[in-house]
C-alpha cells in the first residue's frame, strides 16, 4: 500500500494539503495518484496570481497513459508554484510529498479545510478504487 | 477473469502491475515504464506477449491460400525460416488484423496475430482455409517472449537450447530457425535489433528467469508502446482497423500488386483507389508546443479540421511528444493539434521518430 502521511489532509480526488502557514497551504498528489498514474512526462501549472475555487479544475498532470486533472482543495489564491515540475514532472513520482508538491494557496477560509479527509479518511478513498 | 499465461506467477513475483488487456491480465510495467523503454534503446528488455495467437497452417495447399488470404505475398519467402509482415484484409479492403507469417517448410507456414483479434481472425481464417483443405492449428501450447535492444541478442543467444547458437548467430533480420518446439527469429516492435522467441509454455518461466539473471529488464505493455510509437509502427485496432484501408494507414508497401493475377482478398476493392490523390495519409507529428498528443485529438491546418490523432503520447527517447495522425494529403509542413480546447503547433514528419537508439527526425528549431 502506498504512503500516507498523517499529518496532511487529503482530497477524494487525490490531492494532499499541507497544513497552515501564515495563511497558505501547499498542494501535490499522493503517492497513490502517482502509482496510479505512472510516469509523469508534463505539467501544466497555474499561473502565480489565478484565483482558485474548491473543488474546480486549477492544473493538469500527463503520465505516460493519460492526462488528469488536479482540484483545487478550498477558494483562494495561488501564491506560488514549482517551478522545478516544468523540467522534471518526475519529482511527482520520485517525491510526491516533497521535491514533487505542485503548489501554494492563500487560503479564504480556513475552516475550509474541515472538510478535507484525514489520513484514514482517504485511505478508505485510496482502497475503494 | 482474464487468461493467464505461462509467465503469469513470475511477472508478480518481479512486482509487475498487471492490467488486463484483450482478455489477458499482462504486466503494465514492473516499476518505471521509462526505465523500461530506455532500457530496450540502451541495451536488453524483454516482454512477454504469449497473449499473441500463433497459428500453423498446414497442408499441400497452404502457400497457394495464404496467396489468397494475405495482401503481401509469401511467395516472397523464397526459403523456409523467413518472415513477412502482412495485412489481412476483408473483401472491403478494410484491415482486419496485422501479422507476421513464417515459411517453416513447403507445406507449413506460421502466423502471429494479434491478441485482440484473435477470435474473429480464427473464425475467418478457418472459413477461408476450407476449400483449400489447409489444416489450420491454434498453437496456444506456446509461449512468447521478445527480446530487444542492442545488446539482446548477444544476452539471449547462450540461452537458447543446445543447437541454435551456431544458426542465430549471424541470421538476418526477418529470418527464423526451428528446432523442436522452439522458433527464434530476429524480429520485433521496438526498433531495435533483437529475437522475438516461440517455446513450450513449460520452459517460459526458466528462460525469462536466465534472461532476467543475464540482465535483461522485464518490461511491460507500457514501455511497448512508447517503443513501438518511436518506432513509427502502427498499432492495430488505432492506426487502422476495419474501416480503413492499408493505403490510408501507412501501409502501401506492404500490399504486393504483382503478379497482377494474384487474387488476394480486398484486391478488388483497393485496386480503383490505389493511386487516389484523395486517399488521406498517416504522417507523423512531433509537437513543438507544450503539452502531450493523445490518440482522437483533432488536427488543423489553418482553421481547418484536417485529420485526428491515431496513436499520440511521449517519446522517452525524444524527450517531446509525438503522433501518427490521419490526415488529408494536402497538408504541409505543420499543422496545430487541439489539445485539451488549446490550438498547439506540430510539425509533420516521416516516420519512424526512433530506429537503433537513435533520432530520425530533425528536433532542431523545436521550441521546449
């Protein structure tokens, strides 16, 4: 079975959400969504700036089988990006926790996050499928 | 539930994610699909494609039906242990499968079809052979293992059974050698050099296990078709099928005109439409924006809808994104490809993209 941490939250669509600082989160696949997926070849990110809804299609990821699209996990505002996934989409497979996150929102509200998974929330999500 | 083949238990065993493909549940890739392909260009994969439908043909009777049946003719196997690759087609000229066919005697020919058809090309198969009394044997009690890259043959060879060192050692491409129930031949689908092995189904496991121990990488459908697709071959059922035609799928050449009395079936249909300007064409594509080509993406020239993607993704070797696409013969050098509601640009090129490790295409003046 694939990593979860416990100390993020978690999508049903396969994003984890780090926790609060100063106001942003960070956002990446898990590493179930990467195994799933495959070999990552391109990433297409969303610009620093865009403002963001839950739940609404804000990047994509291509494996070598197919294209997915990433949710935005709560409303806000993306503040940052990685850079790195441009070159080297392979950090989301090697380092979906670390090197591999995608990236970074100004949080709206951040009672939000209430309604996200926990570890073993998505873990029933991750053994379901 | 899906059929297994001999090799089943093994692929689990080295970690293979097993999917099920044309009825078979076959390894995806064991690991990294990337790491699969770089190995087959760099030096030795192996795939298990038992999930292949051999069939012998049998019979005094057998050259002049398969003269019938296929649109190459196998009266260009002049010796037996020569292969030929071949479209089957139905009387509408339409592919119904692809295949490789062996000479392994005056009277027995081999055929290696595809997974996916392999029902409806039996069923066909055997109601052709009927008037020519040609004995027509599924050979499920094989199976196959391909072998390829540069280094292949030179890991695969000592591996062999006693006798086929000294007759694979210096055969040439598109040649086999029989001995027992083994058939080794220097073919493939990855454009790299290499064996492609037919053998009991009871020695399979033993010989991937030897190869795996020599260094040869197991590799999945995955790291398959990212070769295949480098390798600008087309796959059956998305680069052609039923409803298209060889001379709009790339496959001209492998249609043998002459002699002109040779009836073939889907010779009456194709023969009018052989030298048709409007026939559309399959071209490669290599993408020179942002992004991946996947198979049904539209193909524009201009504002105009010209073509579709037949087989697209990324080529590992390449590092960017390729295609074949069918598309109207009036198109020029580039085009655009509408990926994901975007208008990217693409430039058309000949196939093959990869043939023995290397580029065949220019990727100069492509943007990244």
């Amino acid at each position: 079975m694939s990593e979860i941490p416990t100390d993020l939250r978690y999508c049903g669509t396969h994003e984890w959400v780090s926790g609060v600082e100063d106001g942003v989160v960070t956002v990446g696949i898990t590493d179930h969504a990467q195994e799933q997926l495959g070999d990552l070849v391109f990433v297409e990110l969303p610009e620093v700036g865009t403002p963001v809804e839950a739940e609404a299609e804000c990047a994509v990821v291509e494996s070598v089988k197919a294209a997915s699209d990433i949710y935005s996990p709560v409303d806000g505002e993306v503040v940052e990006v990685n850079e790195a996934l441009a070159d080297s989409p392979e950090l989301i497979n090697d380092d979906p926790y670390g090197d591999g996150w995608m990236f970074k929102i100004r949080v709206a509200d951040e009672t939000d996050l209430d309604n996200l998974l926990d570890a073993d929330g998505y873990r029933e999500v991750a053994e379901a499928e | 539930m899906e059929s297994k083949t001999a090799l089943y238990e093994v692929h689990k065993e080295m970690g293979a994610r097993m999917v099920p493909f044309a009825g078979w549940s076959m390894p995806l890739h064991y690991g990294s699909q990337i790491e699969e392909h770089h190995a087959v260009r760099r030096d030795a994969g192996m795939f298990d494609v038992s999930h292949m439908l051999v069939l012998d043909l049998e019979g005094g009777n057998a050259r002049s039906f398969l003269r019938h049946l296929l649109a190459n003719d196998v009266d260009r196997l002049q010796d037996s242990g020569r292969a030929l690759y071949s479209c089957m087609l139905n009387e509408q000229g339409g592919v119904m499968d692809d295949l490789i066919v062996y000479r392994l005697g005056d009277d027995w020919f081999r055929m290696v079809v595809n997974a996916g058809c392999a029902d409806k090309d039996l069923a066909w198969i055997e109601r052709q052979a009927r008037p020519f009394c040609v004995a027509v044997r599924p050979r499920r009690d094989l199976a196959m293992v391909a072998v390829q890259g540069p280094r292949a043959r030179e890991k695969a060879t000592p591996l062999l059974p006693p006798g086929f060192a000294g007759v694979v050692a210096g055969m040439p491409v598109f040649h086999a050698a029989v001995a027992a129930d083994w058939l080794v031949a220097r073919t493939g689908y990855t454009g790299e050099d290499g064996f492609e092995i037919m053998l009991p189904q009871g020695a399979a496991p033993a010989l991937w296990r030897a190869l795996a121990g020599a260094g040869v990488s197991p590799c999945g459908l995955g790291a398959r078709d990212t070769l295949r697709l480098e390798a600008g071959m087309n796959l059956y059922g998305s680069d052609m099928d039923e409803q298209t035609s060889p001379l709009e799928s790339g496959l001209g050449w492998t249609i043998a005109w002459e002699p002109k009395e040779r009836d073939f079936i889907g010779r009456k249909a194709l023969e009018p439409r052989r030298d048709d300007p409007a026939n559309r064409r399959l071209v490669g594509l290599l993408l020179e924006g942002r992004g991946v080509l996947r198979n049904h993406q539209k193909v524009f020239s201009g504002a105009a809808g010209i073509g579709e993607v037949t087989s697209g993704g990324f080529a590992p070797t390449l590092q960017r994104s390729i295609a074949l696409a069918r598309v109207r013969p009036d198109i020029g050098e580039t085009c655009s490809v509408e990926i994901r509601g975007r208008r990217v640009p693409a430039r058309v090129v000949r196939p093959p993209f990869v043939r023995r490790g290397k580029a065949c295409i220019d990727l100069e003046g492509v943007k990244s």
